[in-house]
C-alpha cells in the first residue's frame, strides 16, 4: 500500500501538478520564466561551477532518456563488456563532474555576498535536491554497478508501465533503498520543476539555430 | 527598393555642456527600481576617457557588434551554435564591476548613532547586498571631466590610431582637451542586440525602427549585454530580465519627444523620421570599414523624390509620416548637409543615432601661451581658427569614433562647421573679407544658403522645428477598439496582474 502511494501516487501526482503549473505559468505568468541567471554579479566561480555542472548533468540526463526510448538498441549496446565497461566509466565520470559543480554552484551561493542576494529559499531548496539527486545517482552507479544495464529491467519498465497508465511497481519494490530514493527524488524535482528557476530547461532557445538574425515586428499585417 | 520609416536621432555635439540632465531625466522615469540603479539608458561620458562601462569600445574584450570573416557578415560574439554551447556561462559578459556597485549611505546613523567622542558618518551601503561598502572603486561618470586621466583618458582605444608623440602631448597641461558624449541606445538597423538574443526577445518594431527587449520573453541567457557593441542592453539583475533604452515610446506615441531630448539644457538634441532602403541593410553592413559612412547614408532616401513617396506609400507608409520625414532635421544633418556622423560605425550594427563632431576641443590649439595660427595662410583659411591638420584633438582620433578611420569623412564635416563660423562672423562682426568668407565656402563644398541653413537649425531652432515626432498615434488610435478608461485602469499595477487580466 506505501508502495504503491510510493511508486504510483506520487509520480502521478509529482508530473501532474508539474504540467499543470507549467502551462499555467505560461499562459498567466510568461514574464515570470527566467533562468534568473547569476553570471552578472558573480562570474568566476560561476565558470567552475556552472560550466561542469551543466555539461555533465546534460549528457546524463540525455543517456538517462535514451535508454527510456531506445531500450531495445541501448541493451544491445550494453550487451557487450568492453562497452558497458566504457558506458560505465563515462557515466561516473559525467556523474562526478556535474556533482563538483554543484558543489561549487553551492558553495557559490553560500559564501558570495552579492549571489545570496539573488537567491531565493526555493534555489536553496532546489539545491539540495538536485545535490541529493546527482549524489545519490554517482553512490548507486558506484555501489550498484552496472546500473546502464540493469535500469532497462528495473526503472525502465516501470516508468513505461506508468506511462501507460498500467502502473506495476513490482519491477522496482525489490530495490536497494538509495536506488528507490533515487528515483523518487527524480519525481520530486520534476514536480519542482514549474515553481522554480528550473523551467528555463523547458525553453533552452533551439529555435535561434533556424530563426534570421533580425526580428521584425509590424504593428499592422503587411501585403 | 523597400521602403521602411525610422525614428532617427542627432546629437549636436559642439552644443552639450556636460549637465548630465539628460541621464537624470531617463532614470527618474525609468530606472529608479530594485536591480537597475546602476542602469544609465542615457549616460553623458567625457571624452577621451574609458566610458561606460569601462571600455564598452574595446571588442576584443567585449565581442559586440559585427566584423567581416571571408566576406561574410558575422556576429562577433558568436555562431549560433556556439551562442547556445555557452549559454551556461557567456565567456565575454561585463559584470557589474565593469559598471560599478550601486550604493546609498546610511544616513540613519546620522540620527541614531550613541553620544560619542567622534562625530557619526553615513557609510556606504551597497544596494546590492545590502552590506557596508569599504570604499567605493567606481561609480557613474567616474573619470567625468578628465577626472583619473591616467587611468582613464589614456586608455581610450580610440587613441591606439596615435602615434605615441600625440599620445604623450594630450597630456600636456596646455592642450588638455575633451568633450562630451551622450549615449543612448542607437536603435540600429543590424542591431547586434537583437542578433546575439537567443531566445528572440528583442525585436525592432517596423514601423518605426524602435528597438525593444520583450520582458515577457526574456529569459535571462544574457546574450544581448555582449552582443550589443554600444553597451546598451543592460542586465536587471534583480529580476532577471535585460532592460534597454525604449525611446520613450510611450511619450512618442502621444506625441512628445522622449525625455532626454525634452529636457536637454543644451538643446543638442533633434528627432525626425528618416526614410530608408531595407534592401541595402546587409550590403550596406557588409563594404569596407572606409566606405561605412558613405554607404549608411547612401540607404537614406530623398523623402522629396516622387519615386521614393512612391515606394514608401506602396509599403503603408502614411502621407502624415512622408510629411514627418520631409521635415526631420535629421535628415538635413545627416543626408542633406552631410554633417552628422553615425557613432562606430565599424561595428556594423548601423547605428541611427548620428553625432554633428565637436569644433571646439578639435581647433584653438595654444603655442607658448598663445592661440597658434602659424600655418593658416597656406591652407587658405582666415587667422581665427588654427589649421585643422594641427588641431588640438588630431582628427585621428574623430576618425575613429565617428568614421571607421576615414579621415576624409570627419574633415568634410568640419570644413563645413568651419564655413558656417566664418561666414556668421563675417556677417555680426564684420571682420573678414568677402575672399576669406569665399574661400571658406569653397572649402567646405557649400553655399550661403546652406551655411546660413546649418546656422539657423543649430544656434535658433525652435522645439518644434528640433524635434518633429511622427505621427505614431498608437496611443491614441488604441481608442478605436478600447476604452480608454479601461486601457487606462490596467496601467501602473505591475507586470504580472496586467498579464493575468489579459484576454486571449
Ligand atoms: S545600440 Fe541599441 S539597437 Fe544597437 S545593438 Fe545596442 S541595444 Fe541594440
Ligand atoms: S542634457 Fe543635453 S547638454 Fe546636458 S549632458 Fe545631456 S545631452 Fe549634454
């Protein structure tokens, strides 16, 4: 029964509100999303932090996703030891990179007066969370080896199963504890996402690769 | 031919007298909130100096505008691809030290402060932080009147065109020599703002040329502070949104000159419509950096010329906006007698704020406690006004900040200010012969009329022959489908509340 308020209420729950506030927060509030960028008042400890953390984390969460989609291609891939050695490596490297900007982005925030001045307790919030999450994630790829490999039979049918409104947690219940809490750390920053600095990763600007140099706006439709 | 009409602007730079009015002006409307105290839209700088902020005209520290690779047109900034590889830390963004810390003075302590042996002081306080400042390193119009030359004047790139001999007499105390430049957003036709702007926030409305930073949009990547070569896009960091000049176009579409042009003491300012080509915009952006000027002024058109009316009415343009363009004063500075100068055009955001250079720190050099005028004869030019080759404030140097270095372009100009001296004071003062005032003419390729049109628009203008507004209108025209008590109830509540008002 806590499971299952666990692994299906909460998830459920988690990216409903999450969706909701988000196209909320769209509509009513536009001017409110921002990535509230720092860099102006604080730029050296910033490049050590920002650039690690961003980079490594990107890769992670890209490698996360893959593996969702392509399962059947990734377990191919992983099927063979010196790629799923490689794999590995790569993911605890990216996984230590983002961890030490962090804590830098941290460390950051605490000691640089004019940073607290723009930080909010929801980026205090925020932090530890995501401090929690990319920790928790190098401590399960370190103590739970292999886990590119064992994700596809574990996370991955379940997060399938909840997305096809079929929930069945059984693939996760049997988990070690720091794995599960990983995941539903996962689900918590996903509901934080929408009332948080967090959205500006819904609208990093792809659109610039394709859209001309200059904007033009006319009050009047032009013929 | 795409005829499109802007909103242009001339500072008469012979005429500022360095009251800084202007800037207060801006910022009391403007800039007076939480995140923009160090926000100066409008900012009066001395010349030569480092400016604000601190050499915004050095591009390889900065990387704004544009520059030419392979005969291409490129942002200096960054590719598109590379702008949003960096997004998570922009290598070249100024930082608020670049500006200076915002502070106030805890003038409580005056009041508060215990009976004691020492009379009490008002610290500065950092309204930033909101902690007790130690000492204050910079602030607004820091090196204001030559003030620290030698750590500001002389760091002025403009004067790396020098050689080190006319660096070094600069600063001699008898040819001490600046002048004053305000700046505000030139609201360029390539505006480089808008171009290094990843998420598209800022665009430039084409009925008027304005260019605006859409709050709603912006999303804090902070790409326009650098991509701006002017230095006018500006981060609000207490928001996180960039903020910039807006022309005032809420005063504009009502009518009324912005306010840094409405209260300039010196009255140097002057608004009017300029009609141009849109199809040369890229081309235009794209000769070499000697035939910038040239080639800008080429992409004005003749608001007379039946076949410009014609094109610019095809393009919606109203006959009220082609009658606005017809008297713009800017137009007779910049086109017509070709003596306002756009400000950097080597960065090729063809800026629409042009300058008139100054005369005075550039003539009258002294020699041993004497105005020298050795030399006049040969250049044909009556003893009043020393030899524009020996000038005070080598031309060089007015090349480079008004023409991309064509010195051709700056002397022009300043042959023809100098016909305008000497024929008035033939006129009042009647000490020059009739061949002087001749020469002088000749020289600067004019007539009697236009000389004594330059006078009259210059020294005598009226406010309404200084600033002709379009008939922009929206204001009013808002009129026709809203009721204006309601438009009215929505405005000075905040961002947020207008927003959730708003149908859709
Ligand atoms: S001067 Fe104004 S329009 Fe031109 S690039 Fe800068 S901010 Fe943009
Ligand atoms: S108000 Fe006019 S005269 Fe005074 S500093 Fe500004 S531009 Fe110059």
């Amino acid at each position: 029964m806590f499971d299952n308020a666990l692994f299906i209420g909460f998830p459920y729950a988690a990216v409903t509100i999450s969706i909701a506030v988000t196209i909320y927060r769209f509509f009513f509030d536009p001017y409110s999303v921002s990535s509230q960028s720092s860099q102006f008042l604080e730029n050296r400890k910033l490049f050590f932090g920002s650039v690690p953390w961003h980079y490594g984390l990107i890769t992670i969460l890209l490698g996360h996703l893959t593996a969702l989609l392509f399962s059947r291609l990734w377990g191919l891939f992983t099927a063979n030891q010196t790629r799923l050695y490689v794999l590995e490596i790569t993911g605890l490297a990216l996984a230590l990179m983002a961890t030490v900007g962090l804590v830098i982005l941290f460390y950051r925030r605490m000691a640089d007066a004019r940073s607290q001045a723009v930080t909010s307790e929801l980026d205090w919030i925020l932090l530890v969370v995501l401090f929690l999450q990319v920790g928790l994630g190098f401590w399960v790829a370190y103590y739970y080896r292999w886990g590119s490999d064992w994700y596809l039979h574990t996370a991955v049918p379940w997060l399938v199963s909840l997305l096809k409104f079929q929930p069945d947690i059984t693939y996760v219940t049997a988990l070690p504890f720091w794995v599960k809490f990983h995941f539903l750390n996962g689900f918590t920053i996903a509901f934080l996402l929408p009332f948080t600095r967090l959205v500006h990763l819904l609208v990093y600007p792809l659109s610039y690769l394709w859209r001309e140099h200059q904007v033009v706006i006319w009050n009047k439709a032009r013929h | 031919m795409d005829i499109r009409a802007h909103v242009s602007m001339v500072f008469h730079l012979d005429k500022c007298i360095g009251c800084h009015t202007c800037s207060i002006a801006c910022k009391n409307i403007w800039t007076d909130r939480k995140g923009t105290e160090y926000m100066w839209w409008n900012n009066v700088e001395t010349k030569p100096g480092t400016g604000y902020p601190t050499q915004w005209e050095d591009q390889e520290k900065y990387k704004g505008g544009w520059e030419k690779k392979n005969e291409e047109l490129k942002l200096k900034l960054h590719s598109k691809l590379g702008g949003l590889g960096n997004i998570f830390y922009n290598p070249y963004l100024p930082t608020i030290d670049d500006y200076y810390e915002p502070w106030t003075y805890d003038y409580e302590n005056l009041f508060n402060a215990p009976e004691g042996d020492d009379q009490p002081t008002a610290r500065a306080i950092s309204m930033i932080t909101g902690k007790p400042m130690d000492s204050i390193e910079a602030g607004p119009n820091w090196d204001d009147d030559l003030g620290g030359s030698p750590l500001y004047a002389r760091n002025d790139v403009n004067l790396d065109e020098l050689t080190d001999d006319e660096r070094e007499q600069l600063n001699e105390l008898e040819r001490v020599v600046f002048f004053y430049l305000p700046r505000i957003c030139n609201h360029c036709l390539n505006p480089g703002c808008v171009a290094a702007c990843p998420a598209g926030a800022i665009y430039k409305r084409g009925e008027d040329g304005i260019v605006l930073l859409s709050q709603e949009k912006c999303r804090a990547w902070r790409m326009c502070i650098s991509g701006c070569p002017y230095k006018k896009t500006y981060f609000n960091w207490a928001s996180g949104k960039s903020e910039k000049c807006i022309l005032c176009y809420p005063r504009l579409e009502s009518g009324q000159p912005p306010a840094c042009f409405h209260s300039c003491v010196g009255r140097i300012r002057y608004l009017g419509v300029l009609l141009y080509d849109a199809d040369q915009i890229e081309k235009c952006a794209s000769v070499p950096d000697h035939e910038l000027v040239a080639a800008q002024r080429n992409m004005i058109q003749d608001p007379f010329d039946p076949e410009v009316i014609a094109a610019a009415k095809k393009n919606g343009i109203s006959d009220a906006m082609i009658t606005s363009a017809q008297n713009s004063p800017v137009y007779k500075f910049v086109k017509k007698w070709q003596i306002a100068l756009p400000l950097h055009p080597d960065f090729r955001t063809l800026p629409m704020l042009y300058y008139v250079p100054p005369m005075l720190p550039v003539l009258a050099k002294t020699k041993d406690g004497n105005y020298d005028v050795d030399g006049l004869e040969k250049e044909g030019l009556p003893a009043m006004l020393s030899s524009l080759e020996k000038a005070r404030m080598p031309i060089k140097y007015m090349a480079s900040m008004f023409s991309a270095g064509n010195v051709q372009e700056v002397e022009d100009v300043y042959r023809k200010l100098i016909a305008v001296r000497i024929f008035k004071r033939a006129q009042k003062v009647k000490d020059y012969q009739q061949a002087d005032v001749d020469a002088a003419l000749s020289q600067g390729k004019t007539t009697a009329e236009e000389v004594e049109a330059i006078f009259r628009l210059t020294a005598l203008p009226t406010y309404e022959e200084r600033f002709v507004v379009p008939p922009l209108g929206r204001e009013v025209a808002v009129e026709a489908w809203e009721v204006p008590l309601d438009h009215k109830r929505e405005a000075g509540f905040g961002v947020r509340n207008k927003i959730a008002k708003r149908k859709f």
